[in-house]
C-alpha cells in the first residue's frame, strides 16, 4: 500500500495513496454539483417556493449522513472487512443521485407538486444511503495510508476536487442558461451521479488492507456498544470536546442555504447559484495549498487551530456589513 524512502520511516505515496485521492477528488467534484447549500436549496426553492422546504433539504443531508453510522459502527467491528459495507453505500447513493436525474427530466411542469415530493424523498433516501459510507471509508483509508502522509493526501484530494468543483460550477452555469429549468438540473444529477460511480471505482481499486491483530473483530452487540461509547463519551474529554464542535460546526452550515433564497428574493437568475458554488469552491481551493503542508509540518491539532481561528473572520466582516 505504501513504501519506505531508502529504509527511512518516512512513507512514500504508493498505488493506495494515488487511487484514494483520485476518489475523493471525484467525490468532492460529484457532491458539489448537488451542494445543498447552493445547488439543491436553488431546485428546491423553484420547485416549492417554500423556506421550510429549503431548511428541511440541507437539514435531512446531514441527519442522513449521521444517524447510521451507529448502526455501521457496530456492524463494521464485527465484519472481517469492511468494503462491502462502503460498496452499498457509495454504488447507492450514486443510484438514488441517477433516480432523481430521470425524475427530473420526465417532468413536465417543474411546480408540479408531486416532481417536489418525489424529489424530497428520494434526495432524503440519498441522504441516509450516503450515511453507510462513513464509517468504513475513514476506517479503511486509516489502514491505507499512514499518518505521516495522510494530511497530504487530503490536501491532494481537495485541491483537484476542487478544480474538478470549478469545472463543474461552469458547467451548471452553462446548463442553466441554455435547458429548461427540470432538463437542467436533470443533466446536473446525471453529472454528479456518474462522479460518483467514477469515485466509487477508484476507491474499490484501492483495497482494503488486513486488519492487524490488535484490530480484529469483536462480538459486541448494540447495547454494549452503545455503552461503552457513552463510557468513552463522558471519560474522554478530548473525544467530548471534538464532538462539540462537530455538531456546532454543522450547525453554522445550516445558514447556507438560505443565501440562495436571497438570492432568488433579490432578483437575481437561476444560474446565479452556479457562481455562488464556483465562488465557494474557489475560496476552498485558494487556501487549501498551504493545509497540507502545515499538517505534515506542525501537527494536525495545529491545523486545526489555525482554521478554527481564521474562519470567524469572515463571519465577522459579513456582520460588520
């Protein structure tokens, strides 16, 4: 998966490394093309006219993402592997991204209230498949690529997802302009579901490493799982504190969305949205060369402390605003 440089302990990138970026650059260039902050809030807004609905999108993506990795995480430690289980998630939610795509492009009235309810449902069904892929993703690309090289292969993987993001930004743009609004969006959802096949492939091709010895499966049911995750919750106080501000940094992206429905109240066409993503996108992109190498140099804590501190900012300069 990887080697040494000349005997050293210091890692090299081997096939892994290479094969994992790819995948997640697919991936990042897949999901921003159904971003739920600009991309699906904007279809959401013009299929219902309705703020709640707009809310309850972004909302479901990220209670989806979250509510099965319980269930995965005890799956997962009592499997031998856990590919087959990042297989069903990935390979699926590029399905339900495809399902949406024909919903949308057999649609002849985008207002039409059952094209709102069977897009809800399916993009929810998309949300929780996508929520399978967590927990033996981050588990497998732990095994594959080590510590040491690990803050660069991310910042690989983002800086080429997001130029692939930019490329994919103009494309919506160009879309939005020249098809009818459901046709449109159709393309776009056919667009980021063959990325994600494409991310899903390269993962697959990667492998998946033995788990070592003091790795291997456990029995543990679900009660005893979840008690010793609430023993790990309140004995660990670094654990605590990470998830704290798990859940207050998502909390802080549920504003998001309602940017485009500012957007839309200001006037403003439908394919302003696809400059808001490259907009996005760009900003991510323009800071993203320096996290590697702070990373790998400094620390991860280091990093973190470094973005934590430095994204008040703009949050500050828009109040002042």
């Amino acid at each position: 998966m990887w080697r040494e440089n000349d005997g050293s302990s210091r890692a090299r990138p081997g096939a892994a490394f290479w094969k994992i970026s790819c995948a997640g650059a697919a991936f990042q260039a897949g999901a921003s093309a159904v971003d739920s902050g600009t991309i699906v809030a904007a279809l959401v807004y013009a299929l219902t006219g309705n703020v709640y609905a707009v809310g309850m999108a972004s909302a479901v993506i990220r209670l989806g993402w979250l509510s099965p990795q319980i269930v995965m995480g005890v799956l997962a430690q009592r499997a031998d592997r856990r590919m087959p289980y990042y297989i069903v998630g990935a390979f699926g939610r590029a399905g339900c991204l495809a399902a949406i795509a024909m919903l949308l492009w057999l649609a002849a009235e985008p207002a039409a209230e059952w094209l709102a309810i069977g897009f809800l449902s399916i993009w929810t069904l998309y949300a929780f498949v996508s929520g399978v892929v967590a927990v033996p993703y981050n588990d497998i690309v732990g095994r594959s690529i080590p510590s040491a090289i690990r803050s660069r292969m991310l910042a690989l993987r983002f800086f080429v997802g997001g130029v692939l993001a930019i490329v994919v930004a103009a494309i919506v743009h160009h879309l939005l302009a020249i098809l009818p609004l459901a046709h449109a969006y159709a393309t776009i959802f056919a667009l980021a579901s063959a990325l994600m096949v494409l991310s899903s492939m390269s993962f697959v091709s990667a492998g998946e490493p033995p788990i070592s010895a003091a790795r291997q499966k456990t029995d543990e049911g679900f009660a005893a799982f979840l008690k010793h995750g609430r023993l790990v919750l309140f004995n660990d106080r670094r654990f605590r504190l990470f998830l704290y501000t798990q859940w207050l940094g998502g909390a802080t992206l549920m504003t998001l969305p309602f940017y485009v429905v500012a957007l839309s109240t200001l006037g403003l066409e439908t394919q302003a949205v696809a400059l808001m993503l490259g907009a996005q996108t760009a900003g991510s992109l323009a800071s993203n060369a320096v996290w590697g190498q702070i990373g790998d140099r400094f620390g991860k804590l280091r990093l973190l402390q470094v973005v934590g501190v430095i994204r008040i900012v703009p949050q500050t300069m828009t109040l002042a605003l």
